[in-house]
C-alpha cells in the first residue's frame, strides 16, 4: 500500500524483474521490450513501465558552485535553417552541476522569459554559472550571477574553465538513448524520460548498483 505496487495484480516477482530490467540498461528500455522480457500484455508493461519511472523524478533543490546552462531540442526532425525553423521540435533547458547532479524540463520556448523563472528556481545566486553566448541568458549578471559565456558561433569551445561541455555531454547520451531505444518521444511524456535519464546520470557513480537505488526509491516515492 502506499507504493506503486499498490491496486496489482501483477506478482511482485514481475515487477522486479521489471525494475531489474530497466536497472541494467544504460540507455533505458521501451515498453515493448518489457512486454516481451516479462511475457505479459504490453498494456501491462506500458503500465509497469510508467509507474516504475515515477520513482525517478528527483528534486533535491538548487545548485551552486560551477553550474552549466544549456538548451537544446527534442523531437522531429528539423525543418529549414536556423533558430527559426524549430516548430516540430520541443525546447528543453538543463542545468548541470559541475561533478554533480542534472535537471532538465521542457519549456515553451528558449527566450529568456521562459528560462531565467527556471534558472532563478534550480540556480543558487552565488554559483558561478557557464552558457553558450545566446541571447537568452544575457540578462543573468543582472540578477546576481557570476556568469561566463563561451562562443561557440566563433569556433571556441573551451576557454579554460569556461564551456558548456558537461551538459552538452548529456544531451548526447539523451539523444542517443531516445533515438536508439524508444524512436521518437511525444511531448506529452518527454518530462518523464528526461527524469529518468537524469536519474541515470545524477547516480551513474554510486557505489550501489542502479537496481538497488532504484528500489530505494519506492518508499520515497
């Protein structure tokens, strides 16, 4: 009671396994794979699936020290040239900790009035924080940030300890995952395939394996 094995009649062992399953994989599962895995409908598993990635939504508060920023996009494919022909596609902000943990969330766009309430959220005033030179996040030194930019429309893409690299390093691995596993994601669901991916990343380095922290976090759940 209390959990997401509450109101089932699927056995325990099967969710276990289930949890087992999605534990070992680094780029994640899809619900058809799981059906087949467990040998039940694949109503089931989608339902398996979606109640066991509850759990991994993770929200320990804001970060300081060395924080980077960055935005990308997620979805279709991209259609022209430029910032201006990404209408198919949907906009997600993540802000990443240097040696430590990632949040990311789809947004409405990628002007600064829809990612500045999410940086002032997620973002301690006295974290030194690192973007790209978008436009975007010009207006964070005037809300207390230490804020560095590197240019990457010159061709730098380090400068020191300046660059962007750590959460451009992510959203490869969520690129890759989504597009090799689960094909396309809509945007309805998008928040919980981020979460699961940063719970991935936010605890690659435990010393207990991903199916025992996994399991953890049904009680706090």
């Amino acid at each position: 009671a209390g959990t997401i094995f509450e109101d089932t009649r699927t056995p325990l062992r099967l969710w276990f396994h289930a949890v087992y399953i999605m534990a070992q994989t680094r780029c994640g599962i899809s619900a058809k794979q799981l059906e087949r895995e467990l040998g039940v409908t694949y109503k089931t598993a989608w339902r398996m699936f979606n109640r066991i990635r509850s759990l991994l939504n993770e929200d320990d508060g804001p970060v300081g020290g060395e924080v980077e920023i960055d935005q990308t996009y997620i979805g279709g494919k991209r259609r022209g040239r430029g910032r201006g022909y990404i209408a198919n596609k949907v906009p997600v902000v993540g802000v990443v900790q240097r040696r430590g943990t990632i949040k990311a969330t789809p947004v409405d766009n990628v002007r600064a009035r829809s990612l500045l309430p999410f940086i002032r959220k997620r973002v301690l005033p006295s974290a030194i924080v690192y973007t790209d030179e978008g436009r975007e996040f010009a207006g964070l030194r005037k809300r207390g940030y230490a804020h560095r930019r590197i240019h990457h429309s010159s061709q730098v893409y380090v400068r020191g300890d300046v660059h962007t690299n750590t959460i451009e390093g992510f959203w490869s691995l969520l690129k890759r995952g989504i597009g090799g596993v689960y094909h396309a994601v809509s945007a309805k669901h998008l928040q919980s395939y981020l979460n699961e991916y940063a719970f991935r990343y936010n605890h690659r380095s435990d010393e207990a394996p991903m199916f025992q922290t996994m399991l953890g976090r049904v009680e706090k759940a």
